[in-house]
C-alpha cells in the first residue's frame, strides 16, 4: 500500500488567496502525511529543465510506488507542480481552477503522470473527465475554507461599506451600477488594486477580509457568467464562503454546486433590468435581511470547512488502497 504524502503549501503573511494553503492545513491538522514543498523550482533553470525531462517522459514513475504525493495545483499548472516529486513517486492531483481552456492541456499532464486517482473542485470538470478517461477515477470535492479564518463583523446596519464587489467582475451588471450612480448614495468599492494598477487595495489577505465583514452587501458571480471562456464550467469559489462566513448579503448569482451543499439558494439574485433599485431597496431595509444573514452565517459554518472533505477524502484513499495517515512525519523534503 502506497503512503499518500501531502506536497504542503504553507501560507505566509503577504498572501492575497489562501485556498490551497487552508487546504493544506485541514488535511494536516487531521493527522495527513506531509512534506515540505520542494524550494528546486524556484530556480528557474532548473525548473525549465526538470519540465522538459517530464515533457519526455523519461523518469516519470509509472509502476507501483511505495509513495504517492498529494499535489495541490491549479489545472493548468499540474506538471509544473508536480516537479520534482513524479520522479519518485506516485501522482495524486487535487486541482482547482479547471476552466475549459486549460482541459486540453490537463489531459496531456494526467496521461503523462500516469495518473490513477485525481480530486477536482469543479463538478463539470469532474463530469467531462470521467467520460474523457475512464481509466482515471476522478472525485468532486467542493471548494473550502478554514472557518476559523473569518469574523462575523457587526450587525448589517452598523457596518460602513455599503456595497463590496469581490472577486470577478461581471462586466454587464458592473456598468449598470456605474451608470445609476451608486456610488454618489453609498460607499461602493469595486477596484481591486490602486489607480497605479499594481498596488492592491487590500495589501494582505486580513486586511481583505476586514472590509469584506464590514460591508453589508458583497456583490459574486460566478467565472461561468464573467468570463465567457469559462462558460461551461460553474463552480463555487471562495468568495461565496467569505461573503457568509462574514455575514454579508450576497447579490449576484448561486452556482448550484454551493445550493446543493446548503440545500437552498443564499444568495439574492441579482436583477439584471434594474440593478440599482435592487441595491437602493436592499440597503433601505437592510434590518430586514440580518436574519437572513445569521441564517446563511450558520449554514455556512456546518457546510464550508475543509475538515469534513478531507475526511472524505481519506475515506477515498482507504478505499482505493492508500495510507494516508503517519505518526511521523517526514520534514525533510526532496532536494
């Protein structure tokens, strides 16, 4: 039976995403094997040359290892970060970000790693794999978050920031608050960094979630309505947990991946005909909506937490014939 050795991403405090890292820290703290992440690809010689020699096939583990690696990695970066580790031992990837342009190239990733067992947090990706390569067993884990991360904030009518438009922008709905003038009645923030466009609002992820907990509103589409390039994927992202877990109303749309989980729809929809109005009647009433609020708020706490998915997880790998927990851990890396 193969070890499963998770490939540990820590976080530090100039991080503006936390998810793999929150990921990483669940599966660890419910006593999952680790090993640092490995410092050779920062060189990027090295790098260029160790994704060469993968790209050739030569080196690459395809029998059966005495060890398996958990890779976290976004889908278009899985060879990448699976260097220098497919050289001794078996690839288990756990991917988010797999948007339909970056499947083609997935595919080759996965049939060069000579892939067994693959963690998806897209539930189309999930779908269009398992009929794509039948001989991989592809799992739909649902995107997470470390709850202890995040604050209730004050009561919806005490907070200062009115309307908070985080994440992807959804360009259609986005100009029609433009346009109203929302931002001459209330305090709306929707730039993501300074006017020198290299400087971020927020410098660091605290500091972010600090405005998300005071903002009564936060305004999330999913990539599927943003972006059209990631039409055929919806997918719950964090953003959604953020917004609940801080006791926000949520305008916008549901990805029904997040409606399945809770069993109902959190977020009001957004009213693409009159926007503004929506917002205006929203924040004229907004004592109306705490409980509505406190209700998502404890939804979220039974259904966000990477805990209970990283133990379904180890439940998989059990099944399939894994180890995944060790007493002691291995803190040396791979040089």
């Amino acid at each position: 039976m193969s070890i499963v050795k998770l490939v540990n991403i820590k976080r530090n405090l100039t991080d503006k995403q936390v998810y793999m890292q929150s990921f990483c820290e669940s599966w660890i703290a419910g006593g999952g094997a680790y090993i640092p992440a490995s410092d050779i690809t920062k060189n990027k010689l090295k790098k260029n040359l160790l994704k060469a020699f993968a790209l050739s096939g030569l080196g690459i583990r395809k029998n059966k290892c005495d060890e398996a690696y958990l890779i976290c990695s976004r889908g278009q970066h899985l060879l990448k970060s699976s260097l220098p580790f497919c050289f001794k031992g078996e690839i288990i990837p756990m991917l988010w970000d797999c948007w339909e342009y970056t499947w083609k190239d997935l595919e080759r990733d996965l049939r060069l790693l000579n892939v067994k067992i693959c963690f998806m947090t897209a539930s189309a990706a999930v779908r269009h794999f398992s009929e794509l390569m039948p001989d991989i067993r592809f799992y739909h884990i649902p995107e997470g978050v470390d709850v202890k991360d995040y604050q209730q904030g004050k009561e919806l009518h005490d907070r200062s920031i009115d309307v908070y438009e985080i994440g992807r922008k959804y360009p259609a709905y986005h100009q029609k608050l433009i346009d109203g003038e929302l931002a001459k009645r209330h305090k709306f923030i929707y730039l993501n960094k300074k006017p020198d466009g290299k400087t971020f609002i927020f410098e660091t992820f605290d500091a972010y979630l600090a405005a998300v907990r005071d903002s009564k509103i936060t305004v999330s589409f999913p990539a599927s309505v943003t972006d059209p390039i990631n039409a055929s994927v919806e997918t719950l992202s964090m953003r959604y947990w953020e917004s609940l877990l801080s006791k926000c109303i949520i305008v916008g749309h549901c990805p029904r991946e997040l409606s399945d989980l809770l069993g109902y729809n959190p977020v009001i929809e957004a009213d693409m005909k009159e926007p503004v109005k929506q917002i205006d009647d929203i924040l004229d009433n907004i004592g109306e909506w705490q409980s509505f609020v406190d209700k998502n708020y404890e939804a979220a706490l039974r259904h966000a937490s990477w805990d209970g998915r990283i133990k379904h997880i180890f439940k998989i790998l059990n099944q399939e014939g894994y180890i995944c927990k060790t007493a002691e851990q291995d803190t040396n890396g791979i040089d």
